[in-house]
C-alpha cells in the first residue's frame, strides 16, 4: 500500500518522496458517460475537471490521496487526483481524464510508469469523503485510510 512512509507493492519499492512507480494501470473516463453524467464535468472535490497542462485524474484515495501530483513518463501532461470512482477502490488503476469519448476510447487501458511529484494528502481525503460514507466504495476507501 502507498499510504505508508516506504513499502513493497506489486514488486517495487514505493517511498513518499519523488516515487517512480512502474506498471500502474491506467484507464480513461470523460464527464459524459453515464456514471459520471449527474456530477458534470465537476471532479468529486468540486472543481471543473481539467484537461490543460494540469490534467484531472481518478483513483482511489487509500492509494493515491487527493492532491497527489504525477507525470506519466514519456508525457509531457501533469496530473492530479482530484476524483475517484467506485471501480477505482481496491485497485491500483488511475483513471485519466479526457474530454470527450473518442479521447478516453484512444486512450484506452495502458499500463504505464509514473513519477510521483507530490503526494497528497490523507487527511484531506477523509475530511472530503466522511460525509459521503452512505457509499459503499466511500466507506472502504476511509476505512483503508484509517488503517494505514
């Protein structure tokens, strides 16, 4: 799990500080598919969801806090969490942003290696999802916090 200080996960050796985390799975979504529909083009934290030289993605918060900051190697496009999605709990998936369906079709399901700019916060992802836990998916991500 990342959550703690250093750890071993999938075979690789993850610390907090400038990680380089190789083989994570990535997928994509856009704010038109039907689960996501309801929310807008809004990322689960309020905000417009981005697609700009700071790009939104989704995860699980218990892996990858909100705020956490990363750049797919070979990308020259940050990322942030600032969603998730209730596929994303238990995984290690990032779900990528991408602003229409014929971007997040391309996309596709790629396995990639990311560095890790900033890792955000655990606190944070708790204070936005206590409020939230009628979810199931929601109350096993803070339960996941609270464990770590």
């Amino acid at each position: 799990m990342l959550a703690s200080c250093a750890s071993t996960s999938g075979g690789r050796v993850v610390s907090r500080k400038g990680t380089r985390i190789t083989g994570v799975r990535t997928t994509a979504y856009t704010h038109s598919e039907s689960d996501h529909i309801i929310y807008g083009a809004r990322s689960a934290v309020g905000n417009q969801l981005k697609y700009g030289v700071v790009r939104s993605a989704a995860a699980d918060w218990s892996v990858f806090p909100v705020g956490t900051i990363f750049q797919i190697e070979g990308s020259p496009h940050i990322y942030q969490v600032d969603d998730y999605g209730s596929a994303l709990v238990g995984t290690n998936t990032i779900d990528i942003y991408q602003p229409t369906r014929a971007h997040m079709n391309a996309w596709g399901v790629r396995n990639v290696n990311i560095r890790v700019l900033k890792w955000g916060s655990f606190s944070k992802s708790v204070a936005i999802l206590k409020d939230r836990q009628a979810y199931g998916h929601v109350r096993r991500m803070v339960s996941r916090i609270s464990r770590s």
